[in-house]
C-alpha cells in the first residue's frame, strides 16, 4: 500500500506561515533586539511570503563563496579590520550602552536610591517582566490561553517598558527557538555556549543561511500586536523611561531618580534576567522530563524570572500555561494568569493532561535506568548463546560435566561450588541434568540475585528449549533484542 | 528433547542433609530456644536421616483428624484448660522468666549499677554479641568465611554466654529460615506478625506439619560445634552467668552486680537484640534489592544488632560476609570480621560481585517504575488496534477526514486541533496522509511528550505498516506484548 505523503516542502512552507498573505506593518523599529536579516519579514511584500523565501535563497547564492573575504560576515573570523561588522550597533546601544549609562548614573551615587523610589522601581520591573512571561511568552508565542483586549494592552504598553522588542518579533523568535532547539536555526542556540545564548546572539549578525520563519498569522491577526508593532519605538521609549520618570516626577518629585532607577536601571535588570532563560534555563538545572535537548528546570531561573525557571517542563508541554506543577516551586505568572482568568480578563487556559506529565517523568527515569543497566554485565543474552541439541549437550558433558540446565539455558557451575549458598552437594546433585523445578522453588525459590548470578555461568541454549529460554529472560528483563535469535 | 530431570524429593533430602550419616552429639539442652518438637533431629538414630524424616510422616498422620480436640496442640484453640499445653515452658523461663528475675534486681536498685561495672558489661555484651553475629551467624550458618580454631573457640564460647541455644540448633534454625522465608516452614515466619517472628515462635509449640530440616553435616563436622554443643547446658551457664560475676568479683569486688548485670540483664539485652533480626529486620526498612519477601534495610535494627539490620541485602546476598555495603552505614561484624581477616584468624572473605548487587539495586527500581507505568494510559497497544488495509482506511476517512497516519498508527485528532502547540493549519494539512516524516523531524522534531500525546489518539493500525508501528512502539518503551499481534 503506498499511503499519501504529506509534501515536507508544503507542509514546512505552512510551518513559516508561507500560505498566508503577509500584513503589512509599517516600522522597522519593531524589530529592535532582533536582527534585521534574521527577522524582517513583513514589509517588503504585501503578497505571500514565497517572495521572502526566494530571497533568501538570493541571498544564500550570493555568499556562496570559497573566497573567505566574500562571504558573509558572520562566517569571517574576527579581524582589526572587521570586527566592528560583526557587531550588531543597534542592539549594543539599546543592551549595553543606554543601561551602561544608566548604571553608571545610579551604582556612582550620583543619582540616590531612597526607600520610596525602590518599591516603586521594583513594581514597575514587576510589571513590565509579568507583561513580558504572561503576555509576550505564554498568550502570545504559546497561546496557552487566551486574554481579553484590556489585559493584552497592559500587556503590550508595560511589555514594551521591558525593551525586548515588539511582540510580533518577539513571538516570531521564540517560535522559531522551540521549533529548532539546539539547532543551527535556534536563534539562541545553546549549543554555542552561555554567552552566545545569553546575550552574544543578538550582539552579533547571524548567519543568514539559517535564517527561520515561523507562522505568527495569529499574531498579525490581532490588532494590538499590530498597533503595537507600528508604534513601538515611541510606545518603548515613552513606557520604559519617560513615564516611570513621570510618574516618579508625580509621586515623589525626582525625575531624575525614575529616569535612572525606574527606567534604565530596570531595564538592565529586566532584560538580563530574560536573557537567562535563553543562557541559564538551558545550562544549569534538572532534566526531568526529557534529556535529550538542553532546557532544563532550575528554581534560580525561576526566581529571577517569574517563574519561567522550569524550561525542561516547557519545552516540553510548551502550550501549558503553567512552567511550574509542583506547589513549592515558583511560578508567580502562573498565578497571575489563574487570577486574570477568575476576574474574568482571561480563559481557555491550556493544561497538558497529568497522564502525559507523568508519562514524561517516568520515561525520563526510565531512561536513566536503562543507562545504568548498560553499565552492567547481565550474562550472555538468549540470541548469543551457541543453540545445542540433545546430542551437542550430551558430547559437551562429556568435556566438561559440570553443567547444569535452567529453563532451557545451559550452566556451567566449575567456578560456582565453592560460593553457592546453598552448598555444593545439591550442584553436584544437578549435574547434566535439568534442575529448573528445583531452582524455582521445587527445593529453594531462588532470589532475585540468584537469577543473576545464574545468568553469568550460561554457556548455552537448549534449541528444544528456546521459547522457554526467551520467556524466562524476558521476564528478568532482557530487552526483546536479548532473546529474539537473528 | 526429554532432558533427564533432577529428583525432587531426592534434591529435597540432599538439602535436608538426609543423605549424610548423623553425627551423634548427645545433648538434650543443646536445642535450648529451639522447639523439641522442631529441631530434635540428631541423637535418636544413628544411621540417616531417612528414619527421622519417617518419623516425621508417622506423627504428621497421627494428628490427622478432624476432631479438633485430637489434632495437635499448635492446631488447637487457647482455652482455659489447654493454654499451658501451648506454652513451651522450657524457652519461657529461659526468656522471660530469668531475664526477669535480673531485671527486677536490676532495676529496682537492689544491685546497683556504677561505671566500671556499666564500662565491664557492655564489653560482655558485645563480646557476646558479635560472637553470635560474626560466628554463629555469618561464620557457621551461612559460611560466608573461614575461622581458625581459636577465634572459634571464642565464637563457641561467647555465643554461648548469649543464651541463643547451640550453634548447632542455631544454625539450622537459621538455614531453614533463609531456605523458607515468609512460608509455614519458616520458622520465624514474619507473615504471623511481629510478635510472633521476635518470641512467639519460641514460647509456643510449632505444628510439627510444617517440619523443616536443613543440612548442616559442615556444622558436624566441626569439633567445635559437637564440643559446644554435647556441653552446652554447663557452657551456657558458666559463660552466661557465673563467669561474668566471677570476674566481676576478681576486678572490683562485686559478684552480685556481675551476676544481676552481666549477667542476667546482659542476657536480657543481647537475646531481644538478636530477636529484633526476626522481627524488626522483616518488618521496618526499605527494600532496596528487592520487595517480594519480608527482610528490609534498616538502621535502627543495625544499631543494636551490631550491624544485622540491612537484611533485605542479607536474604539476598546471604553468603556475603558483609550486611552493610554502604560506608555510611553501621556493620561492626564486618568490620571485625575483615580485622580477624587481617590478623590471620579468618580466611576466605565471600563477597557478592558489585555487579550482582547493582544488578539488584537497579531491577528493584525497575520495577517501582513498571508499578508506576501501570498506573499511566499509554494508548491502546498495538496488538490491541484494529488492523486497517488500504481500503479500510479509505472508507473510515469518508465517515471521518480527521485521521492521521504516523508510524503506520493511524490517529484521529478530531479534538486535538485547538491543544495542537505546532498550529491547526499543519494537522488540516496531513489529514488523510502519511505525516510520519514531518512528524519525526520532517517539519518538527516532536518532543518525548508530543508521542505520549501521539498514542492516546491511536485509532487503527495500518497492516501493510505493521512492522513499522511494531517498532515505533517497542522504541517507546512498550513490551513486547503490547506490540506483538496475538
Ligand atoms: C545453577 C546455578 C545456581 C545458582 C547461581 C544458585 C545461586 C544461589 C544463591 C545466590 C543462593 C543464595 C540465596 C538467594 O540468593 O536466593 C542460593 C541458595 C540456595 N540454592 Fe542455589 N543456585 C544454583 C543452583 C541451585 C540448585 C540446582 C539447587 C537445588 C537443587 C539450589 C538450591 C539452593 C538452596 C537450597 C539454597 C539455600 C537457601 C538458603 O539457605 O538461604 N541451588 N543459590
Ligand atoms: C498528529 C498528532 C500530533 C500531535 C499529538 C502533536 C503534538 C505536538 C506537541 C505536544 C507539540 C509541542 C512541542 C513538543 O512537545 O514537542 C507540537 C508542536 C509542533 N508540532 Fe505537532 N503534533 C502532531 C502532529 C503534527 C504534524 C503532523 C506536524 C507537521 C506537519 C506538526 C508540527 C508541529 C510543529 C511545527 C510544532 C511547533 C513546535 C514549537 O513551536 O514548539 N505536528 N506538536
Ligand atoms: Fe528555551
Ligand atoms: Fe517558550
Ligand atoms: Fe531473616
Ligand atoms: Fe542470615
């Protein structure tokens, strides 16, 4: 039967939303943090997003080269000469220099920290992060649940004070970033080492030959995405340093102080914390759910994140609203979304099934298992046995009598009388024979120990007895390639 | 093949030692805290045992009767004109009676107790102790090393002030336990309760039905054990009491106080201590090598038995002259024993390989996870699905277009569009199709959770695609019976 196949090309052209007309939003600042080549999607064509893919692939020609010198920047070597093109300028500035200042202003003492300006700075960080992990992350990039209009707005206002870019980039990275993890297409690629994931990503120009596209025709579709999108660098500068300095300005008369501690000191902070779940959250911490890729669970992300701290958990049950399962680990954002969604700002919130959260668990321990099994030596398996017959086993006794036989596997106990437990006599009682009742219980019900130890003397299979010899290591746990013969 | 069977009755005799001439060691007391009725088993014949095992038969036809009152006391109700027929009298006073008589002293302050006398009973006491855990435990009953003749002489003479019977009757007591636990057979058998595996067993008659012998014709053979055991009434008593005292007199002048308290007091402590190896050692612990029988780890059983107390190791490694295998946890037997080792007096040290006892470790884990897995819906198993042609699945897709084949299972994700993480549009665009491809890494390399996820939408297999599913769901972890086709 030849089943239909689905078309990998098509079906990876839906994955980057390829099949949907492009909406125009018209701001190339949007994509502030992100990286031009890597994520300017949107505004050169106006019909689908095959004319992006075609020029990638011109792109991809054109750097095509065996002289070093013409390819692209990102696959040179750092030089004098060059390394300045090797930095991305726009994000240095808004990463390093403005918080730079910043700190500059506020750790010098020139600008006074006060006990009133800290509970307001820290309430403004507070809410910028959790616009950031409820709204940015976990409604938008994951759609674990939706939110009505006013709650996405305080989402995009107070998630633009976090300087991370626009929700629309946002969203497109992180989709390419579950969807690639750890591969060269993973725009945080912690494969590259905690400092390129941590910050190095965005400081550098990427490669354009793995650039990614993700389908966000969702997120397009919703116009504070887009509102937000359009007007970002203005909505950015005003609700990440000229408001917080307003309001401090309002409150308690020090512009200056909200400038430097609630706007550009905060937002050191905040987006250094962010960029830990891309460094930290796959670098230090547990693997319960799966080891196959770097996420992992740690709760010193997680303090420092809101919660997202659990990116093993994510990765995996990345719809789930929640990071966290366990009551005593820390995921306020979780909570904030429950609590949105009981005043009514929120619902449809996604959980992944107990069942598959266990299932994931217990795989995972499993698995550990089955790596310690390795390790050890579980006696010849049935399928690598010599197979006798009556009359081999019979010519074989005469060689060595000290065989004996249990379900249809033959022993030889010469190096065993001395250490039998259970005395020499009855060994030599057993030789040549067929001592299986006796083993299992007929004079003594062996432990399991006992069935180990009995698995290291095995020379051979009985090929009258190979079904009984097959059924009794699977049920010590050899694995089906152990007693299935080739 | 009829492969030459090994005889069980005759392999049961052989364990009972009733193919070996009895040694005649004439001493009624020897089986002090035994049970006659148990362990008479040496001095009334002087041939094999194949008389006793007779004799055994004849009794157990004898009280073979349905008339209650002519059954065997141990096969009778308590009454008020049978109870001091249930009691074995001899074992009670040896147990309760004198200890009691020394507690009294002791604790009222009739027999003081001062320092030295403390500092000189204790050492008694241990000495006694590990006479008993180092020799007539590890040395004589399970040969987990060999002794020269002086460190025997101290073992049989110390084990002797424990007031625990003979080696001889220990021995075997011992062996049975080992060979029958958690049967009738077992003579501390801790299934009837704790009271009954720590005094119980000795303070009442056993039903002779369930009679056990072992072989011990190695303990015969010994001089030492006949010596110990033909003299063992007046051994017991002068080690036990009147040494203790006599000393104490010789030192500092106080044959009462040796007497009350290492003496009887000593004997009390040593005797409970050694019973909680029968009852607390099956009863409070974990179970780290394995679960189907009674014996568990613990250290609080360790602490007073001088390092007894991992006996769930010990049932299964009975050979091994160590109980405790961790360096943390507490074996002075151990200890000593490698010290004697060191010193010349013992020989021959028996250890389990570390692979046999990681092999344990690891399937008792194991098997907590099987426990676990059964409790989880893993989807319907292969061989439990279905089995579609090609024609079949065209038809079902006419009633239901929701389906998709993966691994040649097909899967009906009808309600899975909405929790999909990757998106409607990709499973709109695999309906009806061969998705295996994009599935595996195609378009997105699933997670762990994305295939538990997977088999609880299985429908059908396809059975063209047998082999394949067969293989997807063996590398999931699904046994072999959940993919072989009945
Ligand atoms: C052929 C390989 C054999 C191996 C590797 C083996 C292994 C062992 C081990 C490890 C023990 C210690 C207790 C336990 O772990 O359960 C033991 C005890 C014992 N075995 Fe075997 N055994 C073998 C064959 C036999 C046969 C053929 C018989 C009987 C005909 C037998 C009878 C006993 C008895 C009676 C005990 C003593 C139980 C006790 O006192 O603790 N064994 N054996
Ligand atoms: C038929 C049943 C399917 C199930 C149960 C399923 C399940 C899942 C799950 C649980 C995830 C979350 C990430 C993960 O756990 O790895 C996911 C993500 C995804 N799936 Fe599927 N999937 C199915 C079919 C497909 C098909 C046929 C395609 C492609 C044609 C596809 C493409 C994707 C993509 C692109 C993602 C997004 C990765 C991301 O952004 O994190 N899925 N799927
Ligand atoms: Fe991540
Ligand atoms: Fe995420
Ligand atoms: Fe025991
Ligand atoms: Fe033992």
């Amino acid at each position: 039967m030849s089943m239909v196949q689905l078309d990998l090309v098509e079906a990876n052209k839906l994955a980057a939303g390829a099949n949907k007309k492009q909406v125009k939003v018209k701001n190339g600042f949007g994509s502030l943090m992100g990286s031009k080549e890597m994520v300017e999607v949107d505004y050169k064509s106006d019909s689908n997003m095959d004319y992006l893919l075609m020029r990638d692939e011109e792109e991809r020609k054109r750097f095509e080269s065996s002289d070093p010198t013409k390819r692209h920047i990102s696959e040179q070597p750092y030089t004098l000469d060059n390394w300045y093109q090797h930095i991305n300028w726009l994000n240095f500035i808004l990463v390093v220099v403005i918080p730079g200042i910043g700190l500059y202003y506020g750790l010098s003492g020139k600008v006074p920290l006060n006990f009133k300006l800290a509970v307001f700075s820290l309430t403004y960080f507070a809410m910028g992060g959790m616009s950031i992990t409820c709204g940015y992350h976990r409604l938008w990039s994951h759609r674990s649940h939706g939110a009505k209009a006013p709650l996405r707005l305080f989402y995009a206002f107070f998630g633009a004070a976090s300087v991370q870019g626009s929700i629309k980039w946002w969203g497109h990275s992180h989709r390419i970033h579950h969807r690639y993890t750890d591969t060269v297409r993973d725009p945080y690629d912690a494969r590259r080492g905690f400092w390129y994931s941590h910050m190095g990503w965005m400081l550098t120009k990427p490669n354009p030959k793995y650039r990614a596209r993700a389908d966000i025709s969702d997120l397009t579709d919703d116009w504070i995405v887009r509102f937000q999108h359009r007007h970002y660098i203005i909505l950015m500068a005003f609700m990440a340093f000229i408001f917080p300095a307003l309001l401090a300005k309002f409150f308690f008369n020090d512009f200056k102080g909200g400038l430097v501690w609630a706007g550009l000191i905060r937002v050191f902070t905040i987006q250094q914390a962010t960029f830990c779940i891309n460094s930290l959250a796959h670098w230090l911490g547990d693997q319960p759910f799966d080891d196959r890729r770097t996420p992992r669970d740690n709760w010193v992300t997680a303090l420092i994140t809101f919660g997202e701290g659990y990116h093993n958990f994510h990765h995996e049950f990345p719809s789930d609203y929640r990071n966290a399962i366990k009551w005593y680990q820390y995921d306020p954002s979780k909570v904030a979304i429950y609590v949105t969604s009981k005043l009514g700002l929120s619902y449809n919130l996604k959980k992944f099934s107990q069942n598959a959260i266990e299932q994931g668990i217990l795989q995972q321990k499993e698995k550990k298992l089955n790596r310690e099994r390795a390790k050890l030596d579980w006696g010849t398996a049935v399928a690598d046995l010599p197979a006798w017959s009556a009359k081999d086993f019979e010519e074989n006794l005469k060689k060595n009598p000290n065989l004996i036989v249990v379900s249809g596997i033959v022993h030889d106990v010469s190096k065993y009388y001395d250490d039998h437990p259970g005395g020499e006599t009855l060994l030599q009682a057993s030789l040549g024979k067929d001592a299986t009742k006796a083993f299992h219980g007929g004079v003594y019900l062996h432990s399991n120990a006992a069935h180990n130890v009995l698995a290291n003397l095995r020379c051979a299979v009985l090929e009258d007895h190979l079904k009984q010899a097959q059924l009794f290591a699977a049920r010590r746990g050899e694995t089906a390639k152990d007693f299935i013969r080739k």
